[in-house]
C-alpha cells in the first residue's frame, strides 16, 4: 500500500468506528434497563406467592422468597415494610441505578419505577 491508500483506510475505518461506538452504547443501555424490568416482574412474583399463602404481605417472607428466587450478584433488594397488607414497596439497586416496584397484592399488580 502507498501511504495514501493507508490514510483513506484508516479514515474509513474511523468514520464507521464513530458510527458504531454510539450504537452499541444505546443497546448496552436497553439491555441494562431490560434486565432491571425482568427483577422487577420476578420480584413481584416472588412477592405475591407469599402474599397468596397468607392473603397479605409479611416483610420476612417476602425477603426470604425474593432471596429464593433471585440469584443475581449485582442486585441489590431492599424489602420496606408493607404500607397496609396489600401494598407493599421493594428498592433495588442493579447496575448501579436505583429502582422501585409498587406492589398491590389484591389486584395483583405492579408498578416499576426508576429512581
């Protein structure tokens, strides 16, 4: 190759390397949020098989069946006490950003939240 040849190589090669970089940086992204989306609807499913036995939610319990279900290393879950007994709020922290599922037992449903 001429040096000229070897300079437009090299140009063509960062040109596609600065369209990639942002691309890959946005999946990263997604991939993370989506991960955090798939703790929160297993928290939530754990959570609610403790609310079934029992018809309400007990803090414990709860704890011990998300730790159960959840074999995660970068998780981090903190089961606050229920606010009555079918609502109830679980923190997480995955990837080093903050998250929140609202859980309402009677209807069976659950809101995610990042913080």
């Amino acid at each position: 190759f001429t040096l000229i040849e070897l300079i437009i190589s090299i140009s063509i090669i960062a040109i596609l390397g600065s369209i990639l970089v942002p691309n890959i940086s946005s999946y990263v992204t997604k991939a993370k949020d989506q991960k955090a989306k798939n703790i929160g609807a297993l928290i939530f499913s754990s959570s609610m098989r403790s609310y079934m036995k029992e018809d309400k939610f007990d803090k414990e319990k709860v704890q011990d069946n998300i730790s159960e279900d959840l074999n995660v290393r970068d998780v981090e879950v903190n089961v606050e006490n229920p606010i009555d007994d079918n609502t109830l709020n679980v923190d997480f922290k995955c990837n080093n950003l903050n998250y929140e599922v609202e859980i309402n037992g009677r209807k069976a449903t659950y809101v995610f939240n990042k913080k």
